[in-house]
C-alpha cells in the first residue's frame, strides 16, 4: 500500500461538508454497486441525512485533504426505528476514487467505533455488497465477523446481488444491564 505524501486529516464533519459528502456517494451511485441506489441524491436531502445525524448523535467524519476537499467520509446510521434496535448501528463508510486504496478507509472506520461506544451502542452491522472485497476487507480489520449472507436481494446493472453482513461487538452495554 502507497501512503499519501499529505494525508488527509479525520475530523468530525460539519454541515458544510455535505456538497463534498454527497459528490462522493453520488459517484458511487453511478459507478459501482457499493450503494444500491440508481439516482443520484440532492443536497437538500444529504443535509436533511446531516442534521438528523446530529440530532440523534449518530458521528458522521471527513477525510479533509490538504486542497480542503473531502477525500472521503464515514458514519454510523440508525439501524431500524424499532425501539428495542437502538443500541445497533449500520455504518457508511466512502472514499473518493482518486483517493482509495492509500490507507484513508483505514483512517476513517477508526474513530467510529470509539464514537459508537462513547454513545452506548452495542453493535455496528456493515451491509456489504458481497463482491465488494475492499470493503469486506477493511470491516474485517477493525473486528467486523461475517454473520450472514443474503442472496439476490439487490439489483443493480442488469444484475443480482449478493449482501454479505458483517457485525462488529461492542464494549458498551445498554443502561441498567451489567455485562455477563
Ligand atoms: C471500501 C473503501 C471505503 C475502502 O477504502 P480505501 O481507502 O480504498 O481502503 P484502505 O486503503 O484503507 O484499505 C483498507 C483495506 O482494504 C484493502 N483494499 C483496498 N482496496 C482493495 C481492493 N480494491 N481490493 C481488495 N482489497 C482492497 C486494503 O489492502 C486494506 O486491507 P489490509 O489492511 O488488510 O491490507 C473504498 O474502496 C470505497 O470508498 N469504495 C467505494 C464505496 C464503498 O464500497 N463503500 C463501502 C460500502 S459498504
């Protein structure tokens, strides 16, 4: 792996970050199947995502490079409205193309789980397009175990895709319980 000569700095993102943020996701949307969205989203709507995020304190992270640009972002999302979900989160973790296999997906998974237990969250799950090796791979760093398959549940690109899940255990337990 090559390291960058500047490296991008991690830092919690603010909300003018979103037209970065959301260039990132937008060309992932197009280009690939990491999300499987078809349409681009607007900027209205990623800083709508942005300010739920810091209501509900769900940390969202940027990759900041030495131009000011966002090289790449990461977050934790609410897992599922049901009220007995709500010490799991799903992660978001992209990186820009020109940037990615330099170490900065590394950067930014890292804070997230501090930030996850710091909330009181017991679990991260990370749904992954199964073909998505470099993904399967960094989640794998940080402790994330391969908990399920699920097969054909997405299509994208006149194609069936496979879902691998991947869960990540947390130190933090809800209130009032005490660990076994
Ligand atoms: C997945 C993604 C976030 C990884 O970020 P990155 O900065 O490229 O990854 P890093 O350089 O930090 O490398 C992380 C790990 O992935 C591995 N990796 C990176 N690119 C890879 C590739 N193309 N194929 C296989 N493994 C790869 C690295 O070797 C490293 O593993 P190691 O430490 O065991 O050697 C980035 O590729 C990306 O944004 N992809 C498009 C969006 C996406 O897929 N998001 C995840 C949705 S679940």
């Amino acid at each position: 792996m090559t390291t960058a000569v500047h490296s991008p700095t991690i830092r919690p993102a603010r909300r003018d970050d979103c037209p970065g943020i959301l260039a990132i996701y937008n060309h992932a949307v197009a280009h690939t199947t990491a999300s499987y969205d078809y349409e681009p989203r607007t900027l209205e709507q990623r800083q709508e995502w942005f300010d739920a995020h810091q209501r509900d304190d769900f940390a969202i992270f940027v990759a900041e490079a030495a131009t000011g640009d966002v090289a790449g972002w990461s977050a934790l999302n609410r897992y599922h409205d049901r009220f007995g979900y709500r010490f799991t989160s799903e992660n978001s973790v992209y990186v820009a193309e020109s940037w990615r296999g330099q170490g900065i997906g590394k950067m930014l998974m890292a804070p997230l789980i501090p930030a996850a237990e710091a909330r009181g969250l017991h679990s991260i799950i990370a749904a992954i397009d199964a073909a998505n090796s470099a993904s399967i791979r960094l989640h794998a760093g940080f402790g994330f175990e391969h908990v399920g398959l699920f097969r054909q549940v997405g299509y994208k690109f006149d194609r069936w895709l496979d879902v691998a899940y991947m869960e990540r255990i947390l130190r933090g337990y809800p209130p009032g319980t005490t660990p076994a």
